[in-house]
C-alpha cells in the first residue's frame, strides 16, 4: 500500500522533509488503479477524472466502493475505485477509503 500512498512533492517542505500530502496519493492510486483496470481514458481525462468513466475491471465491470454521509444541509457522497479482492495492492484501497471516509467526517 504504501509504494502507491507514500508520495512526496518534488520541492520537499522546509519544516517536514518527509511530508506527503494526500493529493499526491490520491492521484497516484488513481493512475494505479485505471492502469491495472486498462482504462481507455487518461485518469484526468474528460470532466474531472475520467478514470470513472472508463473503469473497467476484471469482465470490463467498473469496480467501486461508494459511502455517503449524512448532513445538516443534504447528504455527502463519495464514489472511490478499487482494486478488487486478490489483487497485489488491495490493501492501498483499503486505506485509502478508510483516510477519506475520516477526512469527510471531519469536514
């Protein structure tokens, strides 16, 4: 999980060389994932990540894991592709809907 997560920016942060922000994570196991699923589309292809559009894994069916959230003002959806069970780096689709599931309850 962590050679897909554990991503640092090429100007290292003065006060914490060994930063990574989540961004840098999330787009890495984006292009992870739409290389591993043979997404036809670029990850930032189209509108936003095209990788949602073009996912196909196994018999050419997208794989996802979806959560919503409730909220004063609605519902907070997120849709996230994942490796499926068996695979080399599931474990990195495991984590990171965990970090993001947090992110958004603390938003």
């Amino acid at each position: 999980a962590m050679k897909l997560l554990l991503v640092r920016p090429a100007v290292p942060a003065p006060l914490d060389p060994n930063f990574a922000p989540l961004v840098l994570a999330k787009r890495n196991y984006l292009k992870a994932v739409a290389t591993a699923s043979g997404a036809k589309e670029g990850v930032f292809g189209g509108r936003g990540f095209g990788i949602y559009k073009s996912l196909g894994m196994g018999k050419g069916r997208p794989l996802y894991l979806e959560w919503a959230m409730p909220r004063a003002d609605g519902c907070a959806r997120y849709k996230l592709p994942v490796f499926p069970e068996g695979h080399a780096d599931v474990e990195a689709s495991i984590y990171l809907a965990g970090v993001l599931i947090q992110e958004m309850m603390w938003q």
